[in-house]
C-alpha cells in the first residue's frame, strides 16, 4: 500500500476512542477517513494529512513535523501534513485527530447532491 497500515490502525483506534463515527476511502495516493461525509484526516505515504481550521494553520505550521500540504504546488490553507516525528506519541496523535474532528463540522462537503 501506499500509505502506512500501522498509522492507519493507530488512527482507527483514536477515532473509536473517541466514539466517532468514520468511513474509509482510499484517495490521493493514500488512505482518508471522512466523518459526516467530510474529509476529516488522512494518510499519504508515512505522513499524516490534517483537515484544521485555518485559524490556528499558522500556529500548527510551528510545531514539530508539521508542514503545509502542497499536493499541486499550491498550497492549501486548512490543510497540513505532520511527518512521523510530529505525531510518533499517541497524545500527539490525538491531538492532531481532536483538531480535525474540533474543524469537521464546519468543514464543507465535496459530496455531491
């Protein structure tokens, strides 16, 4: 696979600690798990992808291991990826999983209608 199974299986567990909800779909090269029918955090390669609000991007983009996601060369506001080191412990893994799920609900469906 494309994307990092132990990752995905310690995403599975936060999530089901947590009590939510979550469907799994393979996109972007990598793993997405989506919550209310939104992208809600994700998986490319060995790194995390984070769906947060852009009022604190800036503020992630100052914390270890975490970078902007720029899939096209363009940079996507709201959207960060977080290397291994920035989410190696399960608190930090968690944290980066509660700011998704904080964003969810204000997060707008690509789904079509």
């Amino acid at each position: 696979m494309a994307f990092d199974e132990h990752l995905a299986d310690r995403l599975r567990i936060s999530l089901k600690d947590k009590q939510v909800q979550y469907v799994e779909k393979k996109m972007m090269g990598g793993l997405c798990f989506m919550v209310d029918d939104k992208m809600c955090i994700g998986i490319v390669k060995n790194d995390l992808m984070a769906r947060i609000h852009p009022d604190i991007y800036e503020q992630c983009l100052s914390e270890e291991g975490c970078k902007p996601m720029d899939f096209t060369k363009k940079v996507m506001k709201g959207f960060v990826m977080v290397e291994p080191i920035g989410i190696d412990m399960d608190e930090d893994l968690d944290k980066w999983v509660q700011r998704c799920l904080d964003f969810n609900p204000f997060a707008k469906s690509s789904k079509k209608k």
